[in-house]
C-alpha cells in the first residue's frame, strides 16, 4: 500500500512538472518588466564619463565644441562656443575639430619639451595634470579628442520617441528584456527611422546589414531595417541573446555594440567584471564608441527619467510627425517596373469609370477619321 502511495505521488510530481516550468517561462519575462524597474549598476570607474555624457546630452548645443583628453573625460581643456546661429555646417565642424585639435596639440607638446607654462591657457593645461612628465604631455597631445553638443538632437529625440516607446516597451517586454532598454535606440540614432551610418549600419536600431541578416529579411528588395516593428523585435532578440550568454546586462550593452564575442572574451579575462572591463580591456577594436557605450546608455536613461528637469516645458512641447519609411528598396529597373504598374492601373482605372463612353468615344474618332481619309482619296 506503501508503494502504491509513492508511486502516485512520483506520478503528480511528474504530471505537475512541466506545468510548473511552462508557468515560470511566463511570468519570468512578467516579472522583468512589471515588477520594480532592474537597477542598471553605475561603477565608479565609468561615473565620469557617464557624467560627461550627460553634460553633452542636456547642456551643450550643436554649437559647442568640447576638446578633452579620449581617455580620461574629467580632462576637458575648453568647451568653444561657436560664433553664429543654427546648426553649423560640415565645413564649420571640421574648421572648428582642426582648430582645437592643433591648439592644445602646440601647448602639450611645447610642455613635453620641459617649458614652463608660460601663458594663461597653458597654466590651465598644466593644472589639469598631477605630476606630469614630458612623457605624460606627449601622450596627451596624440589623444585629443573634440566632442560637438547634442542637445538639440537629444531633445528631438526624447520627442520622436513619443510615437514608438509604448510599441517597443510592448515587444521588449514580450521578449523579457527590460523596457528601460529601449533608451538605447536614443543613443544609436535618437529614434530616427532613416539614420544610417558611416560602416552602413540602418535604422531606428542601427543594424548592419551583416547582422541584421541573422533576425531580419535583408535582399536587394527589402530590407527590414526600415521596418520600426522588426527592427525593434530583431534589437530584442539580440541583447536577450547577449544576456543570455554574458549574464550581465551591462555586458550585454556593451556587446550589443561591440560585439558578444569580443565581449565574452573580455569578460573572461577580467572575471565577468564591467568595471575592471572599462578600465582596463585593450583588446581589437575596442575603441572610444565601444568604452562608452554603457555610459551613454546611463546617461540617455537618467536624462530621459528627469527629462523636464534638463528640457523645462519639454513635456508641452508639439511633436513633429517622424519620416515615413518602407523597407521596399526601390532601385533603377525596380522603379522601371513600378512606373509600368502604375500606369497600367491607371489606365484600368480609367476604363472602369467609363462605364463604356470611351469606347463609344474611340469609335466616333475613328469613324471620323476613316470618313477623312475617304474625302481626301476622292
């Protein structure tokens, strides 16, 4: 009687089992999304450089010009205001980007030469080293670097976003992936649907074309980047994948610029440790953009949390309907085809209204013209 107790009971554990797994497979991705928001961690090794990118965000306009040093962002040696009004254009950038870059290149190398600072710039140079060396100022001068203010652009986006947060906050909660995620969409292209990038990168959600292929439909023909709902869907497929494998979700950001190998690697050298990562990981390509990245992204999060703290009045301000896009890629003999649809349905169009009076019509013109040719034969 004994036996047959336990083995009913062994029957129920194993009948209830797969209900029980099915049952936290649901409420997993529920509880990431519904319950308290996930607290991304904010190292101390990269709160400088989360600071500097929110200064640049919500402080400087797209006529400022900050020149500071790549690796080290509390190193700023001016913030140049450029004269004018509007956004300045290519030229102007360049002018401004040489200009700095070859300013402070002449003082920090005329300090590594062992000359005392001489002028007030150069003091203010000096000042921002701590027991420098010749070595350290040489140093300096090749790591240069000129960040133009994104204010403008950062509010345009916080206002684009309007039209598709509650969309992808839906598919990234269906994906389980946190909903504060889709801030990242503000630092790969501020929600423009029609970004595109130097490497070829596509979209609201900067996919290349490489990797989109692996979550997208991507042809001569069609191309999904352009697709907000897919792109998105392929962007939550990618960092649950990422978590996935580095399960970290500052290590999943980071790859999702990156790249999750290069990620792994990293992680692997460095004990699965973001803040031991940003600080000390040298590895391929792992340059000022790759670095940054989570930064940004904690930046862009705390701006668009208090964003009518750092944009007063932005929560009144009218939206601007965003591009329309179609992931229809349209080239030379695709346009040739399509012309010859639309004017063959057109002109079926035109038949059916009609309703028989330019038949009669072409019949009384021909008539005619026959009764003319007659005429002239006689």
């Amino acid at each position: 009687m004994v036996d047959g107790v336990m083995t009913a009971r062994r029957i129920v554990r194993v009948a209830v089992l797969p209900f029980i797994i099915a049952l936290l497979t649901i409420v997993s991705p529920i509880r990431s999304w519904a319950g308290a928001e996930i607290t991304f961690p904010r190292p101390v090794e990269a709160e400088p450089n989360v600071q500097f990118w929110i200064k640049v965000f919500s402080q400087f306009g797209y006529r400022d010009f900050i020149v500071h040093d790549r690796g080290d962002l509390t190193r700023v040696y001016q913030v140049m205001h450029l004269p004018g009004y509007g956004e300045p254009g290519r030229a102007d950038v360049d002018w401004t980007n040489d200009y700095l870059k070859a300013k402070y290149s002449t003082i920090l190398n005329r300090l590594a030469s062992g000359a005392a600072p001489a002028s007030f710039e150069e003091r203010n140079v000096a000042a921002l080293f701590h027991n420098p060396s010749p070595q350290i100022y040489a140093m300096a001068a090749q790591n240069l670097r000129v960040q133009q203010g994104l204010r403008e652009q950062f509010r345009d986006g916080l206002l684009r976003s309007r039209y598709y947060r509650h969309t992808m906050e839906r598919i990234f909660h269906e994906a389980g992936v946190p909903v504060e995620l889709v801030t990242l969409a503000e630092v790969e292209s501020g929600f423009y649907p029609k970004a595109r990038s130097s490497a070829g990168a596509l979209g609201i959600w900067q996919f290349t074309r490489g990797t989109g292929r692996q979550y997208m439909k991507i042809n001569s023909r069609y191309d999904e980047r352009l697709n907000p709902v897919r792109e998105t869907e392929a962007a939550a497929k990618l960092l649950r994948y990422n978590h996935d494998v580095l399960g970290d979700w500052p290590l999943a950001i980071t790859a999702y610029n990156y790249g999750t190998g290069g990620t792994a690697r990293a992680a692997q050298l460095y004990d699965n440790n973001y803040g031991r990562i940003f600080k000390n990981f040298d590895g391929p390509h792992f340059g000022f953009a790759a670095r940054n990245y989570y930064p940004e992204f904690l930046a862009a999060m705390q701006v668009y949390r208090h964003e009518n703290d750092y944009f007063p009045g932005i929560e009144n301000a009218s939206i601007a309907p965003p591009p329309e896009t179609s992931p229809v890629i349209y080239h030379p003999r695709h346009l040739r085809r399509a012309s010859y649809h639309v004017r063959k349905a057109t002109y079926h169009r035109h038949v059916r209204s009609c309703t028989g009076r330019c038949t009669v019509a072409k019949h009384t013109r021909r008539v005619a013209a026959r009764r003319s040719a007659d005429a002239i034969r006689s």
